[in-house]
C-alpha cells in the first residue's frame, strides 16, 4: 500500500530540508523597502488610489525576521517614503548587502509599492520595474526614465557572495479590469510611461557591473504573476499588502519543515479565502530546488512559534505593548479586549518555567497594550512571545454589504431600506472601509454599464466595524456590460460572482434583497466560522486526515495542532504527502471520509460542517440509529457519548457503511472540523431540527446555518469553564477547543 501511494517520491525530501539547514551561515542581512507617499510627478494620482500598506509591508517583515528567524536589528536597513530614492536603494543594496555578504550568509530583499510596465524608447519590447519615490514619470526635458527594472535588480543580485538570495515583491504591473470596492488598491502605476533607459548603475572603484542573468539569482517571490493585479487592503485599523501579511501571519505560526512551495500555496489559498481574486503567488528565480527550500532559504529561531511579541514594557511591570502579527486578520478584527495572551517565563537553575497571563485592553491595527493579570508574580520583558489563550469575539457580528454606485438613487433607496430590515446586515457607504460583498445589478445588454464582473470566485471573509443599525452605501465604478445578462446578484471585493446569486431577469431589488437573504446569512456564518480557526494555537492533542477510498485508497491532506502540550506522536504515514499545507484535486464522483485522532486525555467531541463551490453549507451529525430524535426542539438524545472521540482513539466521519462523495459543482471545497472538550449540545440540537427527516450522517444543504454556527460558538464558549463569564461575547479558551481546517478543488 505504501507503494501504491508513492512513498519513494517523497522519500528524500527530508534528507534534501536538514542539508539545506545544515550549510553553514554565518549572518543574515536584510534590506527592506516600502513606499506609500509618491508625488504626483511619479505616479498620476489622478488615475491612482495613494498606497498605504507599503510601510506596514516593512514592520511586517522587520519584526518576523527579528523574532522569528533570528536577524539582528542592526542587520536590516529598511528604507521607507522619501528615504527610498533611487540611488539610495542601489547605493544601500550594495553596500549592506553586497559589500558584507559572504559565502553560505542569509540575504533578503523585500520591495513594497508601485510597478511598472515601461517601453523604452525605440524597443517594442514592454519591460518591468520597480518605482522608487523618485522614479518620475519622463518629459521632454528629463526623458530618461529614474525606475530600477528588472535587469537592474538582477544586476545588484548578480554581485551577491552568496547563493541563499531570497527577492520578495509586493509590487504589480498591470492594473485591474474593474474598480475594486472600498478600501482596496492596486499596486501598479496607472500609465505606462516611454522613455529613455535609466542611468547605469554607478558601482565602487573596481566593481564591475554583471551583465543580466536570463533568471533571477536565488529565489524570487512574487506577490503574483506579473500578468495579474496586486493588491493591498485596509484591515482593522491597518493597511497592508495582501501577500506580504499573509506570508508574514503565517509564518509567524508554522512548525518546520516549511518550505519555500508549502508557504506559497498557502498563502494562495488564504488568499483566494479572503477574495482575492486572481492574486495568486509566484515562485521564480535559478536557485535549483528553490520551491523545496526551507523559506527565506534559513532556519527558524528554535521555540519561536507564536501570535506576538513584548515590545515594551512600562516602569511597574505590569502594563505591556505588544505586536499582534501573528493573529489572522479576520480574527484580529474582532479580537475584543479582555482577550487573554500568555507568556511563559524560561526555567532556570532551581526554578521551574512559569506561565504568565496578560489581558488586553486595547488594539489599534497590529499593536495590542495589555495588563498583567492579578497574581502574576513575573515581570515580561521586551522580546519575550506571547501566545493565544482567551479568543473574546463579538456576539453582534454581522455582514457588511457595500452597494454598487451604478445603481439608481431610488434603487440604493430601497436596497439601503430592505437591508436594514435583516438585522445580521449593515451596509457601508464609506469607500474606505472593506465590505464583505457587493450587492450589484447586471443591467440588460442595451445599458452602456454594468455593477459586476462575471468570474466566480470566493467571496472575503472581512468586514467593517461598523455598527449594524448604521445605514450607508459604499460607491464604487464598474465594469463593462455582460451580453444577454441581467439582475441583482452579490460579488466578492474584487467584484468576482458569487455563485449561485445572480437573477437572470428583471427583479425589485427588494424582491432581491428577499431572495438573497438565505445567501447573506449562509455568508455570515461562514464569516463566523472562519473565525474559529485555531490550528497554531490549541492546546488540544488533535489531528484530522482527509482521505479518498474510492476509486481508490489514498491519504490526501493532514491537519493536526502545533501548540499541545506534549508533542504528537509522529506519523506513519506523514511522507506519503508534501506537506500538510497543500491542497489537492479531488474529481467529483469520488469517495473521501475524514480521520479524527485524539491523542488527550479527556474525550472530545466533534463536528464538521463543510462548503462547496456555490457557498451552501452542509454538516455532519451522529449516526440516527444512536439518537432518538422525537422531540428536537426540546430536548437531546441521551446517547451523547455516541459522538465524543475517547481519549487515545480514532473516529471515521462518516463512518464505513456510509457514502460522503465529492459532489458538482467542481471548484474549492472547504471542511471545518469542530473539536471539544465538552459535548456540543446546542449544536446537535440545531443540527437534529434540519435531520429530524434525515437517514444519512450528512445533512446537506444546511436550511439553518447561520443557527448551526453561533450554537457551535455558544457551545465553545460554554466550554470555556471560567472564561466563559464574559456574557456580551464569545470567550473561547484554546485548551477546550480546536478548529481544523480543509480546502480542496473538486475537478
């Protein structure tokens, strides 16, 4: 069997990891770079929304390379607005980074702001480059062009000592086909400008200048191919670009081995999650093996996992600033004080370890302040990681819905009217807050605009803090019409279709709003169940395999916690897959199940509900025969112990004699696995309503999924034990709960 799933694929991919970790490296050097304040003779502000997350981009980078793979603060020169002229990046390149590299060292350089598409004056040929806050834009008196292409960075890579090179650009070259909603930007220059080549590089006495290399020296990522938009985004008191904070996030919680393609893809996939539209990362460059290397080509700073730092510290001790990097963004948002951080203390000569609680007391953007909690006994000090233990969450979450500006004013009337009338809804007429989707219209073929593009893609798990009984309308442009198409429908941001939203006839858009309401509900609880991922910071001993048993047996994508207490005890089968970040192709027809470990000592119990490609939700619930069900509105079966997992033991979901195939449509699937530590009563109670009827363990479509999911978060926080005193909000402890996660493309 071992054979059959390919084991001697993967066998030396681990030899390949530790050789990598074992060359010698000496010191690692990082140059970092970030542009939000352009002046209008660069960038035509006219045509182009002003960046804002360039310098975010920066201290993203910054405090990951610091605390997580071991860089020294003198080591990285950062540059950032009017310090990142031209020549003084190229100056600064080869000075820190050339003139002190040495063989086996570890070299970053980051790039945050605008691209650009340039044609040089009699080529045909386009080029790329990088806009420095001095690249103007050419004229008669100054043609020369002042970017840095392409050619010119791998020229200044070309003179590196060393090998283990990584270049990461968060930067775009083309801009995007339709006018995104609220607060986000695309990262490239709006013109393409013409001109003549921008002056030589100007290197010390004896310094040759290297001819191009054909590919970029070491490893190249981009935040996505260059023939796609980039994009940055405003979060919750922050803007940054949307690749550079989700590869920081991540990696601020991965367990190695994590290589070079596992960060990628995940990033991708988190992504396309949040609505990114078409961003999807690239991986470039000559280094041999580049995507199997270990990620920024270096080690991480043992123990150093984690969802934040101490940055400072006050004079008694007890009030504390911290950086907050670590946290999903989605849940950042709405990360609401009396959260709980802890510390741990490192153990010394006759002293054990000791763990110590902070609670927050407030957030703005990425920097928490925080309070020792009574009795702490230990005073932090600045550098010291923080990790997750009280998630707190709003019980008023709701779905933020933005209104497209080519709709009529009586039509935003009534739209604005009838979605106040649903009281899990706000709407924003702030263009610079986020919205989680767009209400449009696709007007009939004879109208010169249309509200919407047409690509179906997944819709943003992010909101607006908006309250839900304020009324505004968010303004957007569109793109051009759709032959033949009409209706209202909801899109993504990046005003992608949502599936399955579209009326394709002439409608009220109250009658509209009516229609899609079961939508905006499914929307929001899958918003609400996003933010119970916890994979990096449960303390449960937990782990999940999908695996395919028909046509044939194959174990596809593992998931398990990072953060209990005792390790997990390795898995048999773990080199059969390239890493537990992946996803993979699954074709519809086919039959999987899921495989729950529970490697604790108290039982656990479960459930899983799933989303398919039209963003219907269905759920998985105990075996009927185990449950009397005659009355589920007023009581539960007594046989609850049916669906705990017991300490030490497995659980297949659904179990052997049921069939759980991967159904059309063929697009992203995604499976949330539900553990705790006590039974999910009200969940089962919601889910016994809709199963009343049901023979099967799989209830699908979900009628009620917005109830199945706030129960499910009524029943973590109920876990929670003394946490759970906080009456106004969610307090979910990451030692009674984990949330598991899953994606996979149905093809």
């Amino acid at each position: 069997m071992l054979a059959a799933l390919g084991l001697s694929q993967w066998g030396g991919w681990p030899d390949r990891y530790q050789q990598a970790l074992a060359q010698p490296t000496r010191r690692k050097l990082a140059l970092l770079v970030g542009i939000n304040q352009y002046p209008d003779t660069v960038i035509d502000m006219g045509r182009a929304a002003p960046l804002r997350g360039c310098v975010t981009d920066v201290r993203l980078q910054q405090e990951l390379l610091i605390h997580r793979f071991g860089f020294q603060p003198a080591d990285i020169v950062t540059l950032t607005d009017a310090q990142a002229t031209r020549q003084a990046i190229c100056e600064a390149f080869v000075e820190h980074l050339c003139q002190q590299a040495q063989p086996g060292d570890v070299v970053i350089f980051h790039f945050s702001g605008y691209g650009s598409q340039v044609r040089l004056a009699n080529q045909q040929k386009l080029s790329r480059s990088l806009v420095p806050v001095d690249g103007r834009l050419p004229t008669e008196a100054q043609p020369h062009l002042n970017d840095i292409s392409e050619a010119t960075l791998k020229q200044l890579l070309k003179l590196l000592n060393t090998q283990q090179v990584t270049t990461v650009l968060d930067a775009g070259f083309v801009d995007a086909e339709v006018s995104l909603v609220g607060s986000l930007r695309v990262r490239a220059r709006p013109t393409m400008p013409t001109g003549e080549p921008a002056p030589a590089l100007s290197l010390p006495p004896g310094v040759a200048v290297p001819d191009v290399p054909s590919r970029f020296p070491g490893i190249l990522l981009r935040a996505a191919v260059p023939q796609a938009t980039v994009i940055e985004r405003q979060w919750d008191g922050f803007d940054a670009g949307a690749f550079t904070y989700v590869l920081s996030q991540y990696l601020w919680s991965a367990v190695p081995p994590v290589t070079v393609r596992w960060t990628v893809e995940r990033a991708s996939e988190t992504l396309n999650r949040w609505g990114g539209g078409d961003q999807v990362p690239d991986i470039s460059g000559s280094r041999d093996r580049g995507p199997d290397l270990p990620i920024y080509q270096a080690e991480f700073v043992p123990a150093s996992q984690a969802d934040g730092v101490v940055t400072q510290v006050n004079g008694d001790g007890r009030e504390v600033k911290l950086w907050l990097g670590g946290l999903p963004a989605p849940v950042l948002k709405y990360y609401g004080p009396q959260s709980v951080m802890s510390l741990v203390t490192a153990a010394t000569e006759g002293e054990p370890s000791v763990e110590v609680r902070l609670k927050l007391r407030s957030r703005s953007g990425l920097v928490g302040r925080a309070q020792l909690l009574e009795g702490a006994s230990v005073t932090p000090s600045p550098g010291q990681r923080v990790y997750e233990a009280v998630r707190v969450l709003p019980r008023d979450i709701d779905l933020v819905v933005a209104l497209d500006n080519q709709l009529e004013r009586i039509e935003r009337v009534d739209a604005t009217s009838a979605l106040a009338a649903l009281s899990f809804v706000s709407s924003t007429s702030a263009t610079e807050l986020p919205a989680d989707c767009l209400l449009g219209k696709l007007a009939p073929p004879a109208e010169s605009t249309l509200t919407a593009s047409l690509t179906p893609a997944k819709p943003s798990a992010q909101s607006s803090a908006s309250s839900r009984k304020s009324t505004r309308t968010a303004q957007q442009s569109s793109p051009p019409a759709a032959e033949g198409k009409q209706g209202y429908g909801l899109f993504s941001p990046t005003r992608s279709l949502i599936p399955g939203t579209l009326a394709s006839q002439d409608e009220a858009i109250k009658s509209a709003v009516n229609r899609l309401t079961p939508k905006l509900q499914a929307l929001l609880a899958i918003k609400m169940l996003r933010l119970t991922q916890n994979q990096s910071s449960s303390r449960l001993a937990v782990r999940v395999n999908l695996e395919m048993i028909s046509p044939q047996e194959k174990l596809l994508l593992r998931r398990e916690t990072t953060r209990s207490p005792q390790p997990l005890p390795k898995s048999r089968l773990a080199s059969l897959m390239k890493g537990d970040e992946t996803t993979v192709d699954i074709p519809v027809g086919s039959r999987v199940r899921y495989r729950l470990f529970n490697f604790g000592e108290v039982p656990l119990y479960y459930a899983l509900i799933t989303l398919d490609p039209q963003e219907r939700l269905s759920a998985f619930c105990p075996p009927p025969s185990s449950r009397p069900i005659e009355n589920p509105d007023t009581g539960l079966p007594d046989a609850l112990s049916d669906a705990g997992i017991p300490p030490g033991e497995s659980m297949l979901v659904p179990q052997l004699n049921i069939d759980w195939g991967v159904e059309a449509p063929r697009g992203p699937v995604e499976t949330y696995v539900i553990c705790s530590t006590v039974p999910l009563q009200q969940s089962l109670k919601a889910l016994l309503k809709t199963a009343a009827s049901s023979s099967s363990q799989r209830i699908s479509p979900l009628s009620n999924p917005l109830d199945v999911v706030q129960a499910i978060l009524a029943d973590i926080h109920q876990a929670a034990g003394d946490a759970a005193s906080v009456t106004d909000a969610y307090a979910l402890d990451v030692r009674t709960w984990a949330t598991l996660s899953f994606t996979y493309q149905a093809v």
